[in-house]
C-alpha cells in the first residue's frame, strides 16, 4: 500500500524592494511530500500590510478584504485538487496538484510507454540477441498486468516492492503453452533484471520519483557451464554423415569448438575477418555482437580445414560467408540429432562449443586463463574464471605432476 503523502499550502510575498512602503507579488506555495513549488497569484501588496506569519493581508480596506478573500479561493481550490487525486487514487505529486489547480492535463508515465521508449532509444544500441529477450520480457510484463489487476496497462508510479514480488511469483508458477520450458530461477532472474533496468530508466527520465527496486534482492544460481570431454570431441571430428545438413551443423559446431565463436558472430563471420599476420598464421579479427568487445583468436589447423572446406559453398558465397549458416533454433535442433547418432548423452546445443574451447581445448590444455578470457571477448577476467573452477581433470592432473615432483 502506498504511504499516504504530505500535502501543505502557504502564502508568501517576494519583492525585489525591501522598503517596508514597497509593492510585493502575492505567491501560494504548495508543498507536497516534501516538494515544493509557488504559483503567482497575480496580485501585490505592500509590505507593510502583509502578515508573514499568518500568511495574509492585515487590515479592513476594501483592496484588502478583496485581496485576503481570493487567498481563501485559492487555498480552497488547491485543496479540492489534491483531495479529488487522493480520492481517485491518482498518482498524488506537486505536479498533479499544481496541474490540476491549473486546469492542466499531466501525461501519466506507464509501463506500456516505458517500453516504447526503451524500445525506440535502444535499438540501435542492443544486440538483437538482448532486445528479442527484453521482448519476452515485455510479454510477461503484459500478461502479469492483465491476470493480476484486471488492466492493459499500469502506472509507474504504482511501481513497488510488492509488484516486483508479485511478478517474481507469476514467472515462477508460469505454464508455457508451447514446447517451452518452465522457467528455472535464473531465468526468471533474467526477467526481474530486465524489469530493474527498465525502472532505472524511468528514474532518469524522472517519470517516477524513487526505485521500486531498493529493497529487492535477487538470487542467481551457480549453474554448471557443460562442455564436451576430449573424448567426445574427438568423437565427433571423427564422424562424418552422409546427410549434408547434418555435416554442415556438425562442422559450423566444430569450428565453435576451436575457435570460441557464438552462434551470432559464426553466422556473420566472413572472409574480411579472416586475417593473415606476418608469420604467416591466419587469425580471426571480429568485434563480438553482444558487447562490440574485439576479438583476436588465432586459427588452430583442425578450424583452417573446415574454412577451407566450405570455400565454395554457394549459400555462403551468395551471403558472404565462411559457413552456409541456418537459424539458430534449427541449428540446436539438428545437434540434438547429431548427439544421439553419436551417442552423447549430454543435451547439446551450440553454445557447448564455446564452453568446450573454453575448457576442453585451451584451460585444459596450459593455455593462461588470461589469454583464453581475450579470446572469447569477455570483458571481465571473472566470467572466465567460471570455466576454470569445472575443469576437474586438469586439476587432478596437475596434483599428479605436483606429487612427481615431491617424490
């Protein structure tokens, strides 16, 4: 519930002159949560007849019966403005007051137009990876409103610990009506992220007045990043399918799984970024799409041949493209294929490949956790240090080479 606000109205003169025989401007100041503003009301006094502590003209001429009875309209006309907000349950501010003593409409901030703004300034500025997410979030956002409170759309101001709360609740009891998942905790994490980040915007562009996010706490979990072994890495380089989608998945995976390349670079991966240094070794020079971090990785022989081998691939030809790439739900649905022909137990999708050169093919081989952390583009060394803390047979091989050198 919101705590009820603090609502004031005081008269007060400002003059320019400080002779006590001066004209002042008569102004009603209004305060409201601690807010304030003054609104002429036209009209001067002098200064000598104007009493500062009650806020009123002193004396029984005319000019200032007049004078003190518009004061009382005024004081009267505010105060029927505020109490009509609180009674409408409007959004009760020194702008809604003062707005509505004015006769003036207040645009009312929502959640709809917050969106729309978001969506507007960002879309030049977001992966399009990160605003199909906010999209989904914006979704759940609708759907949330409508189940919860009957409505379309709400109000900013109305934003509060008990929404955040109440929408947390709603993504965890949610039943997807398509082949979808339930949400897990960290993906309803991500969507009480993207919440916080639309209300932080609202705070700049002050169109709510506090963060209803200050006493909200979330909770990610520790989540595993899965890779291939050795052994099922090398299993699938061995394999070949006489089904040409298939190989084509399976090779556009391999190339992930020695490189580091996401789905999204792999698929806009071209010649031009193909580079050839001084000594002769041929690296990949690309600006990651998530962050527009640069990217340098030199080329390891088993990711030349596979470039090597789609040289003359039509559909890649025709994009500009090493690899004749498909869209990314058709890819992981083709790999789900690709594992149980090979029979790897583990659900695979692309984003393993950059978790296998991440630990299988660079950590686990001596490669610096510095070095692997500049080529996957991470702008922390932190979000690398993941990687390393699963990698249980390079620490116990390098307990083996320790015990050697005791004994």
């Amino acid at each position: 519930m919101r705590s009820k606000s603090t609502f004031g109205i005081h008269f007060v003169v400002r003059s320019l002159k400080t002779e006590v025989d001066s004209k002042a401007t008569v102004y009603v100041r209004i305060v409201v949560n601690g807010q304030r503003t003054e609104i002429s009301l036209k009209s001067k006094v002098s200064i000598r007849d104007w009493d500062h502590v009650r806020g009123r003209a002193k004396g029984r001429r005319e000019e200032i019966v007049s004078l003190n009875q518009h004061i009382e309209r005024v004081r009267s006309l505010i105060t029927d403005a505020y109490h009509q907000l609180v009674q409408e349950q409007s959004e009760v501010s020194i702008d809604t007051v003062k707005a509505r003593f004015l006769g003036e409409e207040v645009e009312v901030f929502t959640i709809d137009k917050l969106i729309a703004y978001h969506s507007s300034t960002m879309s030049l500025r977001l992966a399009p990876g990160t605003i199909k997410n906010y999209t989904t979030t914006e979704r759940y956002l609708r759907e949330f409103i409508l189940q919860y409170y009957g409505k379309k759309d709400y109000k900013l101001i109305d934003l509060s610990y008990r929404f955040i709360v109440d929408f947390e609740t709603f993504l965890r009891n949610y039943k997807p009506k398509d082949h979808h998942q339930p949400l897990n905790n960290n993906g309803v994490m991500k969507h009480i992220e993207r919440l916080r980040k639309l209300a932080n915007l609202a705070v700049s562009l002050e169109w709510i007045p506090r963060d209803p996010f200050a006493q909200f706490k979330k909770h990610f979990e520790r989540v595993e990043r899965k890779s291939l072994s050795a052994y099922e890495l090398q299993l699938l380089s061995d394999k070949t399918f006489s089904i040409k989608r298939l190989q084509q998945v399976l090779d556009m995976f391999l190339f992930s799984c020695y490189t580091g390349l996401s789905f999204i670079d792999l698929s806009g991966l071209s010649s031009s970024h193909i580079v050839q240094k001084d000594n002769r070794k041929k690296w990949i020079f690309i600006n990651r799409t998530k962050t527009n971090e640069p990217v340098r990785i030199p080329l390891l022989p088993q990711a030349l041949l596979l470039i090597e081998k789609y040289k003359d691939d039509v559909r890649a030809l025709e994009n500009n493209t090493v690899f004749p790439c498909i869209s990314n739900q058709r890819m992981n649905g083709y790999l789900k294929e690709v594992a149980e022909i090979c029979g790897i137990e583990k659900t695979l999708t692309f984003h393993i490949a950059r978790h296998t050169f991440a630990t299988t093919v660079t950590l686990s081989n001596g490669v610096p956790i510095e070095s692997v952390s500049k080529m996957l583009g991470h702008t922390s060394i932190r979000t690398t240090q993941i990687y390393a803390k699963v990698i249980e047979q390079k620490i116990e091989s390098d307990m083996e080479k320790l015990e050697c050198s005791l004994t």
